[in-house]
C-alpha cells in the first residue's frame, strides 16, 4: 500500500491574518482544485495565488501565477503547463504597471518564446448557443 501525504500550511500574523496558505502533496507544493499556495498582505488583500501539480506551476484552465499590488491592481501573470510558459490563445505572461497598464506580454508555446503571428485563434463559427430557451448556431461574418 502507498502512502500519500496530503497537507496545508498557513501563516497567520500576531493579529489572526492569513497570510499564506499552501498546499503539498508528499512534500511538493501540489492542489488540483485550486491554488496551490495564495498569498496576503497585512491588510488581507489577496497579492499572489500560484496553481501547482506536483511541484511545477500549472494550470490548464488559466494563469498559473497571478499578482496584485496592495491597492488589488493585477500587475502580473503567466500562464504554464508542467512548469513551462505556454499559452495557445494569447500572451503566456503579461505585466502591468499600478496604473493597470500593459508594459509587457510575451507568447511561449511550450517554454519557447514565439511571435504572436504562430497563436491559434479559435474561431465561435459553428458553435451552438442557448438564448432564452432557443438555440442559434454561430456564423463569422
């Protein structure tokens, strides 16, 4: 019989804040549900969130590394899939400044940077779609 050891840590301040959640799997930073470590400030504004599958950041459904100045302006994030930078619709990682403008986006397919151009764009034609009961199906124009 294997044994698996799940576990979560938090940090609390002197105050009863949390500070940092994380979640392992048999010592490595690991959540499928979620993220897998998130981090606040001492005000309780939520400043980093990182998803993790067995010790390397990942995510299918969305970034796998957001983060927040302390006013809540989102300021980075990166999309990757076992530990590498990849994103097939759009930037794999974009930053912003505190005034929530774009200063940088980068495109990576499977940790090697590529030129925006090589990005598949999904196209809604054909797709069905349910409004108020009746069903349509999509056409590009």
């Amino acid at each position: 019989m294997k044994t698996i050891k799940l576990q979560v840590e938090q940090q609390v301040s002197d105050s009863g804040q949390l500070l940092r959640e994380s979640y392992y799997l048999n010592g490595q930073w690991h959540n499928e549900h979620g993220p897998a470590i998130r981090i606040w400030n001492d005000s309780g504004q939520l400043i980093r969130e990182s998803y993790w599958l067995s010790g390397q950041w990942h995510n299918e459904h969305g970034p796998a590394i957001r983060s927040w100045n302390d006013s809540g302006q989102l300021i980075y994030e990166a999309y990757r899939l076992n530990g590498l930078l990849h994103n097939e619709h759009g930037p794999a990682s974009r930053d912003w400044n505190s005034s929530g403008q774009l200063i940088r986006e980068s495109y990576f397919l499977n940790g090697q940077e590529v030129a925006k151009e090589r990005l598949t764009v999904e196209s809604c034609s054909g797709k069905i779609v349910e409004i108020d009961g009746k069903r349509y199906q999509l056409k590009e124009l």
